[in-house]
C-alpha cells in the first residue's frame, strides 16, 4: 500500500558557511502532511567536533545583540555530533516508515550540504539517499517573479501567510524557522498545484524563440 506524502522541512543553525568544514550549531526538522497538520518535529542542538572551525565572520554575526537569545537557544544542553545525529535519523526513519516524504529547504543547498556531511560522517549513511530536495526559495522565486536575491516572503501573494504571525521574521533557532518555512513550502506547492489544474502547462511550453545553435559551445575533449 501506498504510504501517504508528507512534507519534511530542515533547517540548520551553524558557526560557518561551508559544510564538512565549519561546525553545526543545532538541527530542526518538522513534517506536515497536506492540510497542514505537524505530524512531528525534532530539535538538537550539537558539540562542535574538535576537527573544524568557526568562521569568525558568523561567529561575529551571531555576537550581534538582536541574535543573542537565538543563539543562547542554539546551544542549550548540547550533545555531541555522533550521539546526536544518530538519533535525529533514528527519529528521521520513524516518520519515514509512515510518509513517503518529500524534502523542504530554505535554501536547499545550504541545510543539506551541512546535513548530508554530518549524517554521513556521524551517522554512516547521508539523510537524503538520492540527494533530491525542494527549494522554497525558488518556489518563490517562480511564483512571485522576483529577483531571487531579492526575494523576501513580503513579496509573496496576499493570503500566503494567513496564521504564521507568530514566525514573521527570522528567528534563527532551527525548529522554529523549519516549521514556519515548511509551512510557507507547502503553500507555494498548493498554489502551484491550483495554478496548473487551471492552466493547460503543455500550451504554455512551447518554444517560439529561434533555434538553438550548438555549434558554437566550447568543447575541450573530442569524442
């Protein structure tokens, strides 16, 4: 029998920008199935492994007045990396057996990057198998049309954020910005959704624009 999706939304608090080089800071995760509802969540906050470093860039920016309570949260009672992501894919596969799961990220490339390193470093096996995951930034980007470096959840349609004033702005601690960002990710795939039961998406692909000349693409090795 088919397992019912669910949405699985990460987010990662750290002390640098590179994963496998700068240490994890705390790990938040939460699920949602369709209608919104949290079918589970999970938080730990991690011991930097004596073997990699802090950026001094982050480390200042987390110094910052408005950020000293997030990171005060983000390094309550820490466990060190082995125990703790052993457990967050213990608790990872739980949900797993239930859901068919379907990644979030915000962005994508930046939580996973760090999250794949750690689990398999720590816990013998990457979390993503298949490293596929949704960016809710390019989500956005997609719905709203803007610059993607621009991009702000304000830019989004009215009515997208309706009961999520609670999470406006960034709180930076990783189980709240994971459930506030899942739940702006399954809405943008809900709306996505609407919009392509309304639209007929193969009159809108086809391309009308001159042909595309291969010929002038750089080649270093011959075949």
């Amino acid at each position: 029998m088919n397992k019912p999706i669910a949405y699985f939304s990460l987010d990662v608090e750290t002390l640098g920008t590179v994963g496998g080089l700068h240490p994890l800071l705390s790990i938040g995760a939460a699920v949602f199935d369709y209608s919104e509802r949290l079918r589970g969540d999970y938080e730990v906050n991690l011991l930097k492994p004596p073997d990699l470093v802090c950026d001094l860039e982050t480390v200042a920016w987390w110094q910052e007045p408005a950020r000293s309570e997030a990171f005060f949260y983000s390094t309550q009672e820490p466990v060190p990396a082995e125990c703790g992501i052993k457990q967050f894919l213990a608790w990872h596969d739980s949900i797993a057996e239930q859901y068919d799961l379907q990644y979030l990220g915000k962005p994508t490339v930046f939580d996973y990057s760090f999250i794949q390193y750690y689990c398999l470093r720590f816990g013998g096996r990457p979390l993503l198998q298949r490293a596929r995951a949704i960016d809710i930034h390019s989500l956005m980007a997609a719905l709203t049309g803007c610059p993607i470096n621009e991009l702000h959840t304000s830019c989004l349609p009215a009515g997208l954020l309706d009961g999520l004033d609670c999470f406006m702005g960034v709180k930076h601690t990783a189980l709240d910005d994971a459930i506030y960002q899942g739940l702006v990710g399954l809405r943008c795939l809900k709306l996505f959704a609407r919009i392509r039961d309304t639209v007929n998406i193969q009159n809108l692909v086809k391309y009308d624009g001159p042909s595309i000349d291969l010929s002038l693409r750089s080649r270093r090795f011959q075949r």
